[in-house]
C-alpha cells in the first residue's frame, strides 16, 4: 500500500536530513542543508488527499497546498521536502521532528491548541456523499445504514463519542473507518458502505474525476477553517510562512492556483 511504503521513506529520511525546525525547540535556526546547500523546508501531507495533495498520473506528489508550499520555499530560498505521512501517525511525525508541519487540508478548529498554527486560509465543510440513487436525500435517511470515514480525520472526529454529531452517528448501523477517502470512496462504489463523511473539497474532486453517479447532502456536517499545524511553540517558523502566504495572496499566487485546483469559492484569505 502507497501510504505504508511513503510512511517509511518519511521514517528513513530522518537519518539522512534533518527538518527545518530544531527537534529541541521548534526552531529553525538549527535547520540542516540539503546536499544542494538548500535549507529544508519538510512538509507532512496525505498523498491520497486531491486536490490538495495527492500523486499525480506521472507519479508525482502535487496538489494546491504541495503547490503553495513550492511558493513560499521560492521565496524563502529553501527545498521543499514532500513526506507523505500515514495521517493517523501525523502527531507522532510532527513531535518527532520527522516533519516541519502538517500541510494538507488540516482543520484547525477542535485542535486550536495542540498545535502552532498559521492564519486560516481555506473555509471547509464536512458532508457526506452518496450514490445518486441510493435514496438518501438528507443526514436523518442515514438511519441504519453504513457509513465511512477516514481514521485521523476531522470528520470521523465530528461522528466519533464526544464530537458535534455524535447523536447522528448512533442512527447508523456502522460507523466504518478506512485509512484514506480514496479506499472509502472505492467502498462506496462497491456498496459495501452507502455513505462516506469527507471534506467538500475532496468530495466534489472525487466526484468530478468518477463517473456522474454521486452526490453531496445539502445538508452539512458542519463549517470549519484549514490551516497548517506546526509542533507547538514554534512560531519563528510558522510567522514566516504567515508573511510568505501573504504575499503570495497579495501577487495573486493563491487565487491563480486555487482556480487551478477548483477551490477558488473556498479561499478566507484576505476576508
């Protein structure tokens, strides 16, 4: 599986680069060179996570964060690292010093204080999607069905015990957790499950990229903000990303990629 073999690259580069942010402290001023004699920027991320990143057809990681992320290390002079990470170990990645952030699609909100965060940068949804006629039409037609939802994430935690749609998650039959939206959205299309609870973005992407037999609930699950997460304390390296993000919105860099990616309507920089 893509994922597990990316986890232990990410694993193994700690032994031949260091991250930008000291392990210590979070600092950057210890960062290591690459052999380019390029300071490292190293940027944790879900490779199966389109539009914000994923491989592409030519075996390359991309996607609008991987791609802002280039931008800001063009105006840094640093060489970006792309770490694709299992998302449910993003933690342990991050305080390990393995990676310098978590950049992909990250919601903020319910996590404001366990990481340093950059302003916001994207409004995001969480929503569910369903096969046009599996006669599900809104969140209550739900009752007693299966449902999936990618471990780790901001919409299993909205469903899990304790989160805002906890009283929601207990109509269902299950509640069934797949390690990304790709394998869920295959499950999906299987039947083996008859919804899929995922961030708006990557739902109008996988329905985009599949053949015209999905849909979004009108109903959502609920609003909320993406940013990127630093490891707690290190605001040196998360201020500079901040002024960077800024002039790249100021220049038109974020709007032009946005269009790119289909995500345009989502952007809350400036606002």
């Amino acid at each position: 599986m893509r994922k597990l073999v990316a986890l232990a690259l990410s694993c193994a580069m700690v032994f031949s680069m260091t991250a930008c942010g000291s392990k210590d402290n979070g600092s950057k001023d210890n960062g290591s060179k690459s052999d380019s004699g390029k300071t490292t920027f190293t940027v944790g991320f879900d490779a199966e996570y389109p539009p914000y990143g994923y491989m592409d057809d030519s075996g390359e990681y991309t996607g609008f964060d991987l791609e802002l992320a280039q931008a800001v290390c063009d105006i840094e002079g640093w060489e970006l690292v792309k770490t694709p990470i299992d998302w449910d170990s993003k933690d342990l990645e991050l305080n390990n010093g393995n990676i310098d952030c978590i950049w992909n699609g990250f919601t903020m909100n319910g996590r404001e204080d366990d990481y340093t965060w950059s302003d916001p940068y994207v409004n995001n949804e969480q929503v569910m999607i369903v096969a046009k006629d599996s006669g599900i039409k809104k969140l209550a037609d739900l009752k007693d069905k299966y449902v999936g939802v990618q471990a780790g994430s901001a919409a299993l935690g909205l469903l899990k015990e304790g989160g805002d749609q906890e009283d929601l998650a207990k109509t269902f039959a299950d509640l069934q957790e797949y390690a990304d939206y790709n394998t869920a959205f295959a499950e999906l299309q299987a039947g083996t499950v008859d919804a899929v609870a995922m961030d708006i973005g990557v739902a109008k992407y996988q329905i985009e990229s599949r053949d015209d037999g999905y849909e979004i609930l009108d109903e959502k699950l609920n609003s909320e903000q993406y940013a990127i997460g630093f490891k707690k304390g290190n605001t040196e390296l998360r201020d500079k990303v901040n002024a960077d993000i800024k002039k790249l919105y100021e220049d038109g860099t974020v709007t032009k990629l946005a269009e790119k990616y289909g995500i345009d309507d989502m952007i809350c920089l400036g606002e």
